[in-house]
C-alpha cells in the first residue's frame, strides 16, 4: 500500500480513537494495525528483530504497576528525588487539575505549562502578557479529555489522572530553544545519544544521534534534519552518562530514554520515555533498526 493511502487510513484511525470506538479491541490487533500505518510494514511479535518490533513487543508483555508513576511528569518527581536527588529537577509552580483553577496572577512572566500525562502537551510562555488564554485553555481541556494510551497502546500512560503542571521556564542560550540529551538505554546500559533543538517547531528542528564519546552515528531520523553543525557536547556529559544509567537500571525496563537539559553548567532531568514516538521511530538506513534491535534483551 501506498504510503499516501496509509497516511489517510491513520487520520482516520485517531479520528476513531477520539470518538473512543476502538477502546474495546484488543491491544495486539490494534498495535499490528498501527504499526503497519506507519511504519508500511507487517509488525513480527511472535520473533521481534528490530528495535521498533521490540518496543512494541515491550508494550504488550513489560506493564509494570510502576511504570505509570515515570511516565507521569508530575510523580516521576518523587522517583527522582528518591533515585539521583532533587537537584535535578527542574523547580515546580504549581499543579492543577483544570486549567481554570491556574493562578496566573501567582506565576511569573516565563513559564512552561505541561499535561502531565501524554506526550507533547506542552504550552511555553515567555511572556505572559502574550499568552492567548482562551487558546490555551481549549488546547489543555482537549489533552485532559483524553487517554493518551488508547491509539498507541503505551500502556504506561493508561492509569496516570490528568494534571497541569507549571513548571521554571529555563534557558541554555539555544536561540531554536533548549537543547536535549536523550540516551539510549538498553538494559540498564547507556549506550547512545540523540541531541534535539528547536523541537516546538518541527519543520526547523535538528536532531542526530552520536556515541557515547560524541562521535555521530551513521544512522538519523528520517522524520528530523541533522544538526548542519555538530553541536558541542555539554560540560557535565559524562555525569549525565552516569545519572542515565541510574535511572535506567532503577526502572527495571529493558529499554528505557532518559533525558536531561544542561543549563548554566547543572543538569536538569527532561523526562523517561518508554517508547520513543510510540515504538515507531523512522531510521535511516533502515538496516540500523534490525542492528539497535540486537541490543534489547527481552
């Protein structure tokens, strides 16, 4: 199939994911289904060889109680806390459960307004006299409305209640915006790196993937331009290295994202991600995705 027809096939599989007409077909029909949207694929779960079929086979087989209090942006605060300390957690302004409770008048000028409980519900204001309330508040009551989990099945984000949180707008001096460090843990094990800018912005976003001495890697994202330059690593590189490999050896996942910012010199923990873009990452060349599949254990 075309990859045009499957594109149309996909909007029409959210459309009814949203109308909430999928929710009692099973978890391994809808995956195969969704996978092959996208991926133009037929996704093997009996013998998973690549990275993405393992992630997949991930969803299905790893649902650890756990997993949705590190996938929750709010109570995943406590695991870090508990885990590598709160010095690196990025400080806290407020929590609400809808968006007409929030106190504006209590936060400062820049903020960041996140749903704790899906991917991409994120609103950045860098002057609050410019934020388009009513704007914001039709986009957070759409994010609180729905289950994240039901179109990709991430089970992880099934149980998680949905909040609002505001957190410190933070800066490391990226005109495109923050620049994240996103390791690749497989294991319990750091074994690569993605650095990503300007992701507000997809059509201007740069992301590529380098090793763990900063050498870049001979594979990219075919969805994401590669940096034009490559980029410095950060100071606390090294550190990060170390914090990665806590964090992922403390969820007990075979694979697991962890992602820091470094501003002024400290590390800040980003987020953990289970799935990356819901197990169904583009790589090109494509043989990498069989040869970063060798690396999960199942």
């Amino acid at each position: 199939m075309k990859k045009e027809s499957r594109n149309y096939l996909l909007k029409q599989f959210k459309r009814l994911d949203e109308r909430k007409l999928l929710s009692k077909i099973p978890d391994s029909f809808i995956i195969k289904i969704h996978y092959y949207l996208r991926m133009g694929t037929k996704l093997n779960l009996e013998n998973p060889k690549t990275l993405n079929e393992k992630l997949q086979w991930l969803k299905l087989y790893d649902r650890k109680p756990e997993y949705s209090k590190m996938a929750d942006k709010y109570s995943v605060r406590e695991f870090i806390k508990n885990t590598i300390g709160d010095e690196y957690l990025i400080p806290l302004l407020g929590v609400w459960e809808n968006f007409e409770d929030i106190e504006f008048n209590s936060l400062p000028n820049k903020f960041v307004l996140k749903a704790n409980h899906n991917s991409g519900g994120i609103i950045i204001c860098r002057d609050k006299g410019e934020l388009d309330v009513l704007k914001s508040a039709k986009l957070f009551n759409s994010w609180l409305s729905r289950n994240y989990y039901q179109s990709s099945r991430e089970w992880q984000y099934k149980n998680i209640k949905p909040l609002i949180i505001a957190e410190k707008y933070m800066d490391d001096g990226n005109k495109k915006g923050l620049t994240d460090y996103k390791f690749f843990c497989f294991n319990g094990e750091p074994n690569f790196v993605y650095l990503s800018s300007g992701l507000e912005n997809h059509s201007t976003a740069y992301m590529s993937f380098y090793d763990l001495d900063g050498s870049k890697l001979p594979f990219k994202r075919s969805d994401y331009s590669e940096f034009p330059v490559d980029p410095k690593l950060p100071q606390n590189f090294s550190k990060m290295i170390e914090l990665a490999s806590i964090l992922s050896k403390a969820t007990k996942s075979p694979f697991m994202r962890v992602d820091f910012y470094e501003i002024e010199g400290s590390i800040f923990f980003s987020e953990l991600t289970f799935r990356p873009n819901a197990g169904m990452i583009p790589f090109e060349p494509k043989e990498y995705d069989e040869k970063l599949g060798e690396l999960v254990k199942l």
